[in-house]
C-alpha cells in the first residue's frame, strides 16, 4: 500500500476491525486526536507505549536569512516545535521496510 494514511483510512481500518458504528469510530479518533493536540498545546508531553513519544521541545530564536534579500537579517523567535520519537517495537518494524519503495 502507498500513499499517506489519512484519518479516513484510520476510521475504517478501526470500523472494519469491530462491531462499532462507523460514526462512533470516527467521533473517538477525533477525540483522541484532539486530546492529544490539547496537551501537547499545553506543552505536555504524550507518551504511547509501544508506540512512540511526542515531546514539546523549546527552539531557540536564530538570526535567518531571506533568499530573496540576502543583505536582510531576519530574526526567527525562539518557539515550540513537536518531535517524534519512535518506540522499540515501531523502531522494530521500521527495520523492515523495503527502502526501495519509499520516494
């Protein structure tokens, strides 16, 4: 299978593995979407075992350039940024994809 997984797939991955109504499905992953975006927003950390952990890291402000005025300093503020780190069964699986077919 290529292409991104959307929520949609998501919803009917979940719907076509229970017995739960499809909208039920899809109101859950949107709950569960949202509170993560909320504590993350909040600058909480989420932790999913097995799976992997999202952390709220501070960037600091840097002086940047703009290709189309180069003698121009911009000023980039320091801000959140979220990044990702796999856990040991994710990290067990990525190791087998078939590096080939990523573009």
């Amino acid at each position: 299978m290529s292409g991104n997984l959307t929520k949609r797939d998501i919803v009917l991955s979940i719907y076509g593995r229970t017995s739960f109504p499809q909208k039920e499905v899809r109101d859950i992953v949107q709950l569960t979407l949202d509170t993560i975006a909320s504590a993350l927003s909040q600058g909480r950390n989420v932790e999913l075992r097995n799976f992997g952990v999202f952390e709220v890291q501070k960037r600091k402000a840097r002086i940047g350039r703009n290709p189309n005025k180069p003698e121009t300093d911009v000023i980039i503020p320091n801000r959140a940024v979220i990044k990702f780190k796999a856990g040991k069964e994710l990290k067990a699986e990525l190791k087998s994809i078939n590096l080939e077919n990523l573009s």
